[in-house]
C-alpha cells in the first residue's frame, strides 16, 4: 500500500553539522555501540539512528558539544572498551526546548522514533510519518518490526 507523499521544504532536508569525519560508515558506527547489548529494542534504535543519513544522529550526539551541554553528560562515549549510547539522556535531551536546532524535521522524527522504540520518548505516529520520505519510513518499520521480533538474521 502506498503512502502520500508530503513535500519536504528544499532547505529542510540535510543540513550540514559538524561531526565525526573518520570516515566510518553510520552502520559501523551502530555495530560498535551494539557490542554487548542484548536488548532488541535498543539494538533496533541504534541501528535505525546507524543507517539513517549515514549515522546523522549517531555522529551529532558524539560530536555535538551543545547537545551534550543541554543534558549535562556526553550522549554517546566512545571512549571505553565498549562504547555505549545513553538512551536516557537522549530521552532527557527530547524533553529540552531547542534540542533540534540544525536538524530537518524528518531528522528530529527519527530521533524521537528511535527514542520512543526504546521507551524514552513517546511519539505521535502521524506527525513522524507526514515528516519522513518513503525510504526513511521503510527504515522506521524495519527498526520497529525488529525492535518487537528480534533481528531476523
């Protein structure tokens, strides 16, 4: 079944931040925050955050010292034998007036999408999907059918 198309504005889309420029894919940069983590949820929300926009969120929570700033810890810390993603301060952070400054509508839907599959934000499903294109959408089912069933692999 096909969904409507809602026209995103031209200057909503990507806009440029600066973030990790290693080089590393977004999916890598999620495989390395799943290591150990057995929670499908959370493995689910990281993976959706790892192949939207090349790990838009996952590099901005990293790098972004302002986002960070709005919650008092760094979001993600990649510094340890494992690195982790704090889902509570990313739930903290969505509760912060300002937290999307620089990001599209559709990034900020995904955010909270992720965030809601792991409990820390709850969404309205209408306003995230007028948000996103017909290729992010099939990212948010494939990150909600396995946030509920496990990784089918």
């Amino acid at each position: 079944m096909d969904r409507p198309l809602v026209a995103p504005l031209r200057d909503e889309r990507e806009m440029p931040v600066t973030v990790v420029s290693d080089g590393t894919k977004g999916q890598e940069l999620a495989e390395r925050l799943l290591e150990g983590v057995v929670n499908e949820p959370m493995r689910a929300a990281t993976k959706l955050l790892g192949a939207h926009s090349d790990g838009y969120w996952l590099r901005r929570l990293t790098d972004d010292q302002e986002l960070a700033a709005l919650v008092d810890e760094p979001l993600i810390d990649l510094s340890g034998r494992c690195p982790t993603l704090d889902w509570d301060g990313v739930g903290h952070l969505l509760k912060t007036p300002g937290w999307s400054q620089g990001a599209s509508r559709s990034q900020a839907a995904v955010l909270e999408f992720a965030a809601s599959l792991v409990s820390r934000c709850p969404v309205q499903l209408g306003k995230v999907t007028h948000a996103v294109d017909d290729g992010e959408f099939q990212l948010l089912l494939a990150a909600m059918e396995e946030a509920s069933y496990g990784d089918p692999r």
